[in-house]
C-alpha cells in the first residue's frame, strides 16, 4: 500500500511539474517586448513585468533598457510628456537607442519641426554623452551636434550654430563613409541652413548645389536649395532647370560607372524556392518577364536599412513596369523582421533565404549586395555596399535597372 501511495505522489509531482511553465531568461522577454510594435502595448508589457518582479534595489539597472526604449518611442509618438517621464528616471541609452532619438531629431529639425524643443533634446543628450553616460559606439555626438546647430540656427542663435557646426567635423566618424543614411548629405543640408541663416547665401547655394551635383542629396536638399537659389540671386525663375541640370548630371555619371561595370558572363538566376513573411514559397525563376531586383540584407545591417527608402522610390517609379524588387533577408526569421518593418515603416516585399541557398548560389560576398535579374532569367550586374545617400541608391539602382533593358535594345542606359 506504502508503493501505491509513494508512486502515486511521483506521477502526481510529476504531472504538476509537467503543467509548470519554465521560467523565462531576460533575453526571452525582452525578445517579447521588442516585438511589440506599439508603444502602449511597450507600456503594459513593462507595468506588468515590474508589477510581477520589482526592480532589485542592488540592481539599480535591471530595467533601464525597457525604460530607455519608452522613452525613445513614446518621443517618436509625439508624446514629450511620456518622454521626460521615462527620461526622467536617468537611463542609460545603448547604442542602438541613442542612434534612434537622434534619427528623430534628425528628422524634425530638417523639416523645421518642433525645432524648441530638438534644441533642449539634443543639448540635454549632448552633455549627457560628455559625461559618458550614454552609450555612443556609433558616434551620434557630431550628429546631435549638427542638429543642435541647425536648431539653433532656425531660433536666431547663429554664433552657437556655427560653433556647433564646426564642432561637429571633428566628432563625425561615420560622415564620410557609406554606412549610415545620408550622413554627409544631411551634413551638407545643414550646412546649407545654416549659412543661408547666417546671411552667406551665396556660399550656401555653392555647397547645396555641389551635393547635389554629386548626388550627395536628398529630397530635402532640393527644398533647401530652392529656398537658398532665392535668396542668393533675388529671385527663384529657373531655379527647376537649375536643379534639373545639376540632378541630370549626377545621374548620367553614375550610369556610366554602372555600365562600366556590366559582367559579361552571365549567370541564370537559381531555381531555389525561397519564403514570404507569411510563409508561402517564392522562386525567383518564375519572375521571367520581369526585371526583378534582389538585395541581401539583415536587420542589424545598417548599411542595408539605409538604402531602403531609395528602393521604395524605385519600386514607386517603376510602378507601371514589369518590375519586381525584393529584399532577402539572411540568419532571421519573421518574428523580428515583421515587427521591425512594421515599426519603421517600410513596405519592401521581404523573403527569406532558408539556410542562405540562393546566397551561396549567387557567391554573395556579403550584405548589402543587390543583383539585378533580366526578363530571361539572367543576372549580369551586382552592387556591393550602400550608396550614401537617397539619391545616389536610387540613381544606382534605376541605372542598372535602364542598362538591363537598354542591353536588349542597343541603347546606353545614360540615355
């Protein structure tokens, strides 16, 4: 009877054990709240983990990345309230969050938004990094310098914009190489700004056209110069043909490095079955009849990210086409990629390469790397790394796309 009883507390202890959910790592749940995509779902996630397990008094840290993400989103949602609520319990942003705040104040102060207020951000974060307390591996100090500069040069405060401007050549690590989103082209709008404000119009219109000439440019660099056409020669009659010149001229430069760069020996494009964000399979040689452009990328690859606005601008140019673009993504799953394309935005059709197949059948040397694959299946053109700026990608991108079909016309693609 005693074995009965024993046995049956062992298979009863065992049930309960079984019933038991094992207890999460903290990498598991803060893959969880990185998943959320709105901000209030963010907010309950964290009250409901800090209600279940207080913060650790030895721990002083143990929530600061979940606190520094709210305050970071609850900004990007406009909310200044949440923001300084969150700020106000000093975390310490990583690297990644930094790069974030500063992109946001990136973008309102060149759409001279909320310019007050990047201003006080953008100051206060300053003298944060001074004192080490941010992470900033990925130099946003000469950034935030920038756009205080500008900031301060649309509230009235030359003398500070131009110190500040100046300040920020020597802490710009990243500006003259290819890696963030138009780092130097955001550079050159500023400077831009920032001369026109401080009355040298002419040396403004000198820098902005350059940068556009170069396609060191973006959309809003053409509004700048615009503005800055105006005020240097009285008036603004000619300034689209003006523009218009300058941007043609970028571009017909970089259609004949792209066909320099025409591989003779072609490669048909593998017959390799690939996965949507919702699973379903995709091959690539049922595209025949349309140019299709592939690009490898990953979501911690900022290089590759950057570009994406640019091939959004071509998926809309070539809209009315036989055109397809795709980016492939490489080592991760749809449980991060959907929620960080939802979060930032973008409306690229994305696929999956299972165990890096088509990667390995292409000898793709790495990521970002594009192909461009012809109406018959064939691939005689590859781009390796980011451009620099919006306009330089996409005037890349539409010069391989035109040289594609001008191959099988007899014309140039600089036509």
């Amino acid at each position: 009877m005693e074995k009965l009883i024993l046995l049956l507390l062992l298979l009863f202890c065992g049930s309960v054990r079984a019933q038991q959910k094992p207890k999460q790592t903290p990498q598991q749940i803060a893959k969880q709240f990185n998943a959320l995509v709105k901000v209030e779902d963010e907010e309950k996630f964290y009250n409901d983990l800090i209600a279940k397990v207080s913060a650790d008094p030895m721990k002083p840290d143990q929530y600061n990345e979940y606190r520094a993400q709210l305050a970071v989103d609850w900004l990007i949602n406009g909310n200044m309230d949440k923001y300084k609520f969150y700020k106000n319990t000093n975390p310490k942003f990583t690297a990644l969050q930094l790069f974030d705040l500063s992109n946001l104040l990136e973008y309102w102060v060149d759409d001279n938004k909320n310019v007050a207020i990047v201003e006080q951000i953008s100051k206060q974060i300053l003298d944060e990094i001074a004192k080490k307390m941010h992470n900033d591996t990925f130099g946003r100090n000469g950034i935030l310098l920038e756009v205080n500069a500008v900031a301060n040069a649309r509230l009235g405060n030359i003398e500070i914009a131009m110190k500040n401007i100046e300040k920020s050549g020597a802490d710009a690590t990243f500006r003259n190489m290819p890696y963030f989103r138009n780092s130097k082209a955001n550079y050159l709008n500023r400077l831009g700004v920032i001369l026109s404000a401080a009355g040298q119009h002419q040396r403004a219109l000198d820098t902005l056209s350059n940068a556009v000439r170069t396609a060191i440019s973006t959309p809003t660099t053409i509004g700048t110069l615009k503005a800055v056409y105006q005020k240097a020669k009285g008036d603004s009659s000619g300034v689209d043909k003006y523009i218009t010149a300058l941007q043609d001229e970028a571009y017909q430069k970089i259609a004949k490095e792209v066909e320099k760069a025409w591989i003779a020996n072609t490669k048909i494009v593998p017959d390799i079955t690939l996965t949507d964000m919702n699973g379903k399979t995709v091959k690539l040689s049922h595209y025949k009849g349309k140019i299709v452009v592939i690009d490898f990328w990953s979501t911690v690859c900022k290089p590759c990210v950057a570009a994406f606005p640019a091939f959004e601008r071509a998926v809309d140019f070539y809209k009315n086409e036989p055109f397809q673009l795709f980016v492939i993504n490489e080592g991760e799953t749809p449980d991060i990629v959907k929620p960080y394309m939802d979060k930032k935005g973008y409306k690229l059709d994305v696929l999956f390469d299972n165990d890096e197949a088509i990667f390995k059948a292409l000898d793709a040397l790495g990521t970002p790397q594009k192909f461009i694959i012809d109406t018959k299946g064939n691939i005689n053109q590859t781009g390796i790394g980011y451009a620099g700026s919006d306009d330089k990608e996409f005037y890349k991108l539409k010069a391989m796309v035109e040289l594609t079909k001008a191959r099988s016309s007899g014309r140039s693609a600089a036509n």
